[in-house]
C-alpha cells in the first residue's frame, strides 16, 4: 500500500476518534437531559457554541492561557445550565411543544448574540497544544491526542459519576422512576439541576475543544445538535450505551465521508444512511420497541 | 386541550346566531384586508403584508399535521423544496408560473408522502426526528446540485406571476390562496378526517380498535400539510424573484416552529395570530438591524411565560378572569 | 364456529406468556375467559387483535385467516374490544368518543367528506343518533357532552364498552369489564352485556371475578398461558383444579 494511503487512513482513524469523542461527550450530556427530566434540550448545540465562543474570546481578546479560558468558560456555563433548569425547563415541565419554543428563544439570543458581537466570520481559538508526535512515518499533533485523551477520561468519569456516586444512583433513580424517587426522598430538582450543569460543562468542553480543532462559527451549534440527534436516534433514544456506539459511528463517517465526497454532498449522504439504516431498525441500536 | 365540534354540534335555536356572529366578524376581517393596500401604499409594508400570508399558510399546514400527533420539524425545508421546483420549472423549463406553482405543491405533497410512509408506524417522534434529518439532508441536496439551483447563491430572475412591477396583484391573489387554502385545511380539520386525525394523536390502541389505520391517517396528514406549504413555497419563488438557501436554513425551520406553537397548537386561529404577531412586530423593529432578532425572542420570551397556550388562549383568558370577577361581585353583593 | 383459535403461542424472550392455545368460539355466545393475574387473558385479546405478533398458530375469523392482521383491519372484519387499562380519548366528550368509533359502517369516501355532500351529512346524522342510542344503552346517555377524561372510573369503562359496539361488531372482545365498578355499575354493566349478546352479538369475557360466570354460555379457564379446562360455568365452579388455580394462586376472586 502506497505511503500516502497508509497516513491518510491513519489520519482519518485519528480525526475519527477525536470527532466521535467529542460527540459522544454532548450526546451523552443530552441524554442525561432526556432521561432524568425528560426534555429535548434543542437549545443543546447553542450551549456547546455559546462555550467556545466564551473560551475563544478570553483566550483571543482577553489573552488568557487556552486551558483557563477553557475552564471558566465550562464554569460559566456550567452555572448558565443551573439558571437554564430553573426558569427555561421547570416551569414547562412535560410540555414538549413549550419547551422547544424556549429552546429556539434561548437559541435565537445566544446564535445572535455571537453574530452581533464577533460577526460571522470563521475564527479559531489558538490551539491547546502545540506540537507533533511522531512515531515512524506518522506524525499526529500532540493537540488532537490530547483532545481525544481528555475526551476519553472524561466519559470515564462521568460513567463512574453516574455508576458509583450517591448523586448518580439518585440520578439513575430519577431517570427510572420520578414518582418513586420523589416518595424515596431525592430531591428531584437538586438531581435535574445537576444534570443540567453537567451537560451543559461538557458541552462547553466539547465547543471549547472542537473550537481549536475546528473552527467557530455562529451556527456551530446547529450543525452539532443535527449530529447529537442523529446519534441519539441511530443509538436509541436513552441508551448509554447506544450513545457511545452511535457516537463512534457518527464520529467515523465524519471523518472518512469528506474524503470521500464533496463539502455539501456529505451531509446530505450521512442524512441518507441514516434514513435507510432507521427503517431497518427504527429503534436504534439498542432502542426499545417503536410502534404506536 | 378543548377540542371544539362542529362536527357534533346539536342544532338548536342559539345555532343560527352563534354561527351568524363569526361569519360577520370573518367577513369584516376579511373586508379589511381586502382594503389594506388602499391604506398603505408603501411596497415594503405591501411586501411585508405578502410574506406573512405565505408564512401563515405554511405554518397552518404546518399546524394541521401537528394534530395528527407528529411534528414535522423540517417542515420549512418543503417551503424550500416547493420554491426551489417552482423556481426550476418556471426558469428553467419555461413553463408558466401559475402551472410551475401548482406542481410544485404536487411534488412537496409527494415528497411528503415519501418520507412519511416508511415510518407512520413508528412513535410520532421518530417521524419528527426523520423529518428534521430529512429536511438538513434535502437543503443540502438541493445546494449541492449547482448546475440546477445555484448552489449557494440560489436562483435569481424567477418569471413572476405578474408583469407589472406592483406588488399590489400579488397582495390579492396571495389572499385569496391565503383564505382559500385555509378554508381548505380547516374543513379537513372540521371533518371526520381531522377527528380521526386528533383521534389517532390521543390514542393508538383505541383508535386502531375501531378500525382508524394510523398510517392512512398520518400519511393523509402530511400530504395535505405539505401540499400547502409546497404552495406557499412556490408562491415565495415566484414572487420574490430570488431564492437561495438561507431563506429556507435551520433559523427559518426554528421559526417556523415558534409561529405554530406560540400561536398556539390546538386552535385553528393560532398558526395566523402566531405569524402575523411573531413576523409582524419584530419587523417594526427592523431599524435595529442585526439587533431584531432579539425583539423576536423577547417577544417569543414574553408570550411563552406569560400565555402557556398561546396566543389564542388571549380571549378565553380574558372572559374566565371577567367571569371571576362578576361572580365576586355577585357574592359580594349577597 | 365464528373464531378459532389453533396452537396460539407468544413467547417474550424466553418467557410463554400464551403456550399452545386451542379455542374454538360459537356464533353468539358468550364465553368467559377466567383465570389468576398474568394467565395471559390480556396477551390472548392482543394477540387475536393484532395488537401483538404471535410466535406461533393461527387465528381464524369466520373462515378467513386474520393471524397477524393489523388492528385496524381486524377491526374492520368485525371484531371489536375493550381494553384492560381502558385508553380513551381523553379531550373528546363521551359523545365524541363514541361517534369517533363509527369507522366502518358507515363509511364515507373522501370526496362525500371532504365536500359535506347530502350523503356524508346523512351518514353523519345516523351516525349521531346511533350514537346516542348506544349511549342509552349502556347508561351514558346524560353525560354525553362531558369530557371523557373527567369521568369517574365506571363511566370510563363503560364509555369503553361504548365504544367497542360502535363498529357493529359480530364478535365482542370485554377485557375486565367490570374491574373496579361498584355494585351498580357490575349490574348496569352485565346487563348491558346480555342485552348486546340478545343482539347476536358473539362474546367473549375476559375475567378475573367468578360473577361474571353466570352469564356465560361457557367458560374456559387459562392458567400460565394454558388452557386448563372448559365447560359450563356450573361445572367450572366445581371444578378442583380451577378452586386450585385460584386459591392456590393466594389472589382473593369476591369482590
């Protein structure tokens, strides 16, 4: 196999396991969301956008070194996600149609809010690492490791978090049963307002991340919420499981479709796979039964 | 949620009445509209006037298939797929718009029935997924063919409707397609259909037990919705003389949305009162430029905390608080 | 023979919620199907409906095979039902619930629908008033334009049973008719089901309370997703193997 083959695939396997760490990361936060308080978090990609764009400016205007602008930004948000549960998810509990209308709003003023403030003009938050690795005739930035690693220890942390911590178990509870965790004493909104600012700190991660290895934009948020939905749905929808796969999917056929294909094709493709791989199996990978 | 029955209502001596008062309050509303263009001169305001009806008739088709259950979220990337085949068939194939209009809503309708029909078994927010994936997808496809649509850039000198360059002609006709297609939808909606419809939203096991098949039912549904704003998407074409795919973007599917719901779902009336408030106001704002998007979600912040059902719960609001009142009144009295 | 039911089984996992189930149904009688908690009565009705896939057997409706049929369409053939947890539709008034259960006879076409032609408004007033009819008959008749969901328990179930007679069915499938009722309603209720079973229409009962035998014609008992035994309901009640199953189960069967 010629030389160039060999980087390519590698290349793409490395861009892969960055991509899908990433989207893992946010679909799972997403998921937590559905689970425990039962919403579709919409306004989850403006979230993750909103994160970059906040690491990106400390780190640009302000100077910041990356790693703490990246912190506060997940700080920031973190607690934007305790202020989002408490006046943008608790009062429309249940109602799905008033919950998207709030997320569009909150989506709406957070989009235009960037737009208004630093245009539309594709930037780059300076990247987090610098540096290549080199191991024979493949040469990886150190930067892409890094995400990846952070990205890796970070899933392992929140499945310890949700397996082995009292906050978890309650949490897992809520998500089973909310009426019985509510009789058992938990404090519901203690839980949701946790899930919410764990979801929100890991998008702010993710965007802060992916605003380095990517770029920002504006709409950023939207093109990643398209991905979290597809991985949730080609997964099952609450499935941790199935987000992890799907994720993994999602991540690879992002990495690999562009070379494959032209800029605009590639999204209407992976549309298509999906849509043909959804009426083979509507519930997803691990999903449970559809009908009705 | 009141589900209203025209289908059910017992005649009796009030009925004539009560059916007398809306039928001249349509027909003053109607009589005003009519006369608008007379009040206002300024195109822009006659432009502004014409998009909304093209907006209301995609966000009552929109509405319409909501009462069926499913939410067809990219329901927008129709109002695309219907301006972008009336655009193409007019400019390119030369046929007239009129004829490229009607097709165009054909071909949404199909297009509709297409993606509908595999999963109209599924829970109804597989159906809302798919068409949100379908609708990123469909945009996409629809750049990514330059040679036919122009890519990003759209397409540009769309044959009119009309020669002349006011837009008076178009203010009519739009209105009147307006108010035809929503009789339309609302006698489906007032029919056994449109009972069977909210039937198969409550329950499917009931529903299926006296012999309503859900997939009919859903698939009825999407093809008449998509039909409209097929429509509504052709008229934009071929008035507009420009499209391009930012007009149709994840924004305007949000919005679009935000029209039905915050108009509120379960009354006819909401998807007009939602667009006309919701397109309408912000516009007032439009001195603001690049800051009227956040008039648009004050507006939409306001309403959704202050009025959970929508904008059409106002009146009924109103007459319970009234009611409340005259009975303290009367207690106060004894 | 107006239903015949032959090695019917549905397996979920690894567990037979319904084994090898032989039943044959006569034209208009009323057939009770007894048996403790989670027998399988509920799984049988869903499977003969369609409802759910079985694993295994076959279903036969007056000759035709309807195994596996969607719901819809079993519906259509003539067989109408109940359901146990007794779904609704709960933002329709009573009357609205029933009149929305007039599917099949008579049908409209979409043309006659659409255009509120002479015949669909003559298909919509017999249907009014066979509504409202049924209504009568099964007691709901003065809580017609209440919401469904607002209505105590009986009333529901009722509305339930409503509901069902509505697409003229040959064979009538009651799950639990008469769980949670008082006294009264029971009675209303059996009554009812005997006036409806005078009509022609072919029963069968699905029952964990012993009462409901005395209207029986027959009655089958099912254990474990087994048939146990059949007979007339004064042999059942003597029956050692279904005083077995019921008391050995531990679950009371008085009301």
């Amino acid at each position: 196999m010629p030389e160039a083959t060999i980087l390519l695939i590698i290349a793409s396997i490395v861009n892969a396991l960055v991509l899908s760490s990433m989207y893992i990361l946010l679909a799972l936060g997403f998921t937590f969301l559905f689970n425990i308080m039962g919403i579709l978090n919409f306004a989850h990609g403006a979230i993750y956008m909103i994160g970059a764009y906040i690491c990106f400016f400390l780190a640009t205007a302000v100077g910041m070194n990356q790693w703490l602008a990246m912190l506060i930004a997940v700080a920031a948000v973190g607690l934007f996600g305790i202020f989002m549960e408490r006046f943008a998810f608790r009062p429309f509990f249940g109602n799905i149609n008033q919950i998207i209308v709030v997320c569009i709003g909150i989506i709406t003023v957070l989009e235009n809010g960037v737009s208004v403030s630093q245009g539309f003009i594709v930037q780059v938050t300076p990247p987090f690492v610098q540096g290549i690795f080199r191991v024979g005739i493949v040469s990886i930035s150190w930067e892409r490791v890094v995400i990846f690693l952070i990205g890796i220890s970070l899933l392992v942390l929140v499945l310890l978090f949700i397996n082995k911590t009292k906050q978890g178990l309650q949490m897992r509870a809520v998500a089973q049963d909310l009426e019985g965790a509510v009789l058992q004493g938990i404090n519901v909104h203690f839980v949701s307002a946790l899930a919410c600012v764990i979801a929100c700190a890991l998008a702010a991660l993710a965007g802060s991340l992916m605003g380095s290895y990517l770029s920002l934009t504006p709409y950023m948020g939207q093109d990643i919420m398209i991905k979290v939905l597809e991985i949730l749905v080609l997964g099952g929808i609450g499935s941790i499981n199935g987000v992890l796969f799907a994720g993994l999917i999602v991540g690879t056929l992002d990495a690999v479709l562009p070379i494959m294909v032209s800029g605009t094709a590639t999204q209407a493709i992976m549309m298509l796979i999906i849509i043909i791989i959804l009426l083979f199996k509507p519930q997803g990978l691990f999903g449970k039964e559809v009908r009705g | 949620m009141v589900v209203k029955g025209s289908m059910i209502a017992a005649p009796n001596s009030n009925t004539h009445r009560k059916n007398l008062i809306p039928a001249i309050g349509y027909g003053a509303v109607i009589c005003l509209l009519a006369c608008l263009p007379l009040i206002f001169k300024s195109p822009y305001i006659l432009h502004l006037f014409i998009l909304t009806l093209i907006y209301i008739i995609a966000a009552a088709s929109m509405r319409f298939i909501m009462t069926s259950g499913q939410i067809p979220l990219a329901h927008a990337a129709f109002l695309g797929l219907g301006a972008y085949v009336s655009a193409v068939l007019s400019k390119h194939v030369g046929l007239s718009p009129w004829l490229a209009l009607i097709i165009a809503a054909l071909v949404s309708m199909c297009v509709g029935i297409a993606i509908s029909f595999p999963f109209a078994r599924l829970k109804a927010f597989y159906y809302a997924m798919i068409s949100l994936f379908f609708g990123v997808g469909l945009l996409q496809g629809i750049e990514s063919l330059g040679k036919l649509t122009g890519g990003l850039a759209g397409i540009t000198s769309i044959p009119t409707l009309f020669s002349t360059g006011s837009k008076v002609p178009y203010y009519y006709v739009f209105l009147a397609l307006t108010i035809i297609s929503l009789a339309i939808l609302y006698r489906f909606e007032s029919c056994r259909i449109g009972w069977n419809l909210k039937a198969i939203d409550q329950s499917y096991l009931v529903s299926s037990s006296v012999g309503i098949s859900e997939v009919k039912y859903r698939v009825i549904a999407v093809a008449i919705g998509c039909f409209f704003v097929g429509l509504a998407g052709g008229m934009y074409a071929n008035y507009n003389v420009t499209i391009s795919p930012s007009s149709f973007d994840t924004t305007a599917k949000l919005w679009m949305i935000i029209y039905v719901a915050i108009g509120g779902t379960n009354d006819f009336a909401g998807p007009i009162i939602g667009t006309a408030v919701l397109f309408l106001i912000p516009q007032y704002f439009s001195g603001l430029k690049q800051y009227t998007p956040f008039v648009s979600a004050a507006v939409l912040f306001a309403v959704i905390f202050a009025f959970r059902d929508g904008l059409v719960s106002i009146p009924r609001l109103i007459r319970t608080r009234y009611q409340r009142k005259k009975v303290k009144v009367q207690t106060d009295d004894s | 023979m107006i239903l015949e039911i032959s090695g019917l089984t549905k397996n979920f996992g690894g567990l037979a919620a319904v084994s090898g189930m032989n039943i044959t149904v006569n034209d208009g009688e009323v057939l009770g199907l007894i048996g403790p908690n989670g027998a399988g009565k509920s799984t049988l009705f869903n499977l003969i409906t369609g409802v759910i896939q079985p694993t295994k057997g076959t279903v036969v409706f007056k000759g035709k095979d309807i195994t596996g049929k969607r719901p819809h369409v079993i519906a259509e053939l003539g067989i109408g039902r109940t359901f146990q947890l007794n779904p609704l539709f709960p933002n329709f008034t009573v009357l609205q619930n029933v009149i929305s259960s007039f599917q099949i006879r008579p049908r409209s076409n979409l043309f006659d629908t659409f255009f509120n032609t002479p015949v669909y408004r003559k298909n919509e007033a017999y249907i009014l008033e066979q509504s409202l009819e049924i209504l009568q008959l099964v007691g709901l008749y003065k809580v017609r334009n209440e919401l469904a969901k607002n209505q105590p328990h009986g009333y529901q179930k009722m509305l339930g049973v409503a509901r069902a007679l509505a697409i003229k069915p040959e064979l009538l499938l009651l799950d639990e008719p008469i769980a949670g009722m008082n006294p009264d309603e029971i009675d209303n209720t059996i009554e009812a089901i005997k006036r409806t079973s005078q009509l022609g229409v072919t029963i069968i009962l699905v029952e964990h309370n012993m009462k409901i035998l005395e209207i029986c014609n027959r009655v089958v008992v099912i254990n474990f997703g087994q048939k146990i035994v059949e007979g007339t309901p004064q042999e059942i009640k003597e029956n050692p193997e279904v005083i077995k199953a019921y008391l050995g189960s531990g679950h009371d069967t008085q009301h």
